[in-house]
C-alpha cells in the first residue's frame, strides 16, 4: 500500500462505539467529510459493505460519522465484521480515483457489478485480500 493510501486509510479506520451480538455502532472519522457532497459514493460503499448476506444492513449517518452495521452473530463473530470492513476500506481507497469518476454515472449498473466482483471475491466466512484490485471493466 502507498504511504498516501496508507495514511488515508489510518485517518479513515473506523472505531467501535457500541456493539451487541449482531450489531455494531462505529464511528468512522472521514465519513462527515466523505459525506459532503460524495452521498451517492457513501450509498454505494454502504450497499457493497452489505453485499454478503451475513451482513443484515450498512446504515451510514454522514451527519455524525457513524455507521450501524447488523449482522448474523451465529455466522459471524465481530472481528470477522471488522476485518471484513477494513479490507473493503483499504479497496476503496486503492481505487478512490476510479470511484470518483464514476460516481455521477449509472450507479445502480456499477453497483451490481460491484456487488458480483465482491461476492466472487471472497472466500469463507468474509475473508478478502485488501491487495485485490477490482477490474477496470467493473468502473465502465
């Protein structure tokens, strides 16, 4: 990872606030900023964090910087929510230029694309290599 891409992703590495079995309050720093004018990019990273379906619902607040993820507690365990999260924090930031240029487009198009890369992408039990690189054809 690039010191830069290094960097945001430790300004952008969310904390946990509050957690039950199955629920997660989080509050991720670069969300406010992120929020202000990019909604439909915080919409997309939202329903991509949902993709799998152990992950019940990604509900981010821009206003606060905080995200309430629900999850299946008797498939998942916390740490493997919080992996998962941070691997597709440290993609979409390996890739924050691609997704700034098509933000504006068809975004439902890109989401399902995104939604099928993602779902091929991972293994078991949430695991995704953060070094993967989502295909230039999925941004088109």
């Amino acid at each position: 990872m690039k010191a830069v891409e290094s960097a945001l992703f430790f300004l952008s590495k969310p904390r946990v606030m509050h957690a039950l079995p199955g629920r997660l309050r989080l509050h991720a720093p670069s969300l406010k900023r992120l929020g202000q004018g990019h909604d439909d990019l915080v919409s997309l990273t939202a329903r991509l964090l949902a993709t799998p379906e152990d992950i019940l619902e990604v509900t981010p607040c821009v206003a606060t910087g905080n995200i309430v993820i629900r999850y299946d507690a008797e498939r998942l365990s916390q740490d493997e929510v919080m992996a998962f999260l941070d691997a597709v924090i440290k993609i979409v930031i390996a890739h924050r230029a691609d997704w700034l240029k098509v933000r504006r487009k068809n975004v439902s198009a890109l989401e399902s694309r995104l939604s099928q890369w993602l779902s091929e992408s991972l293994s078991q039990r949430l695991h995704l290599d953060h070094r993967l690189r989502i295909p230039a054809d999925v941004f088109q």
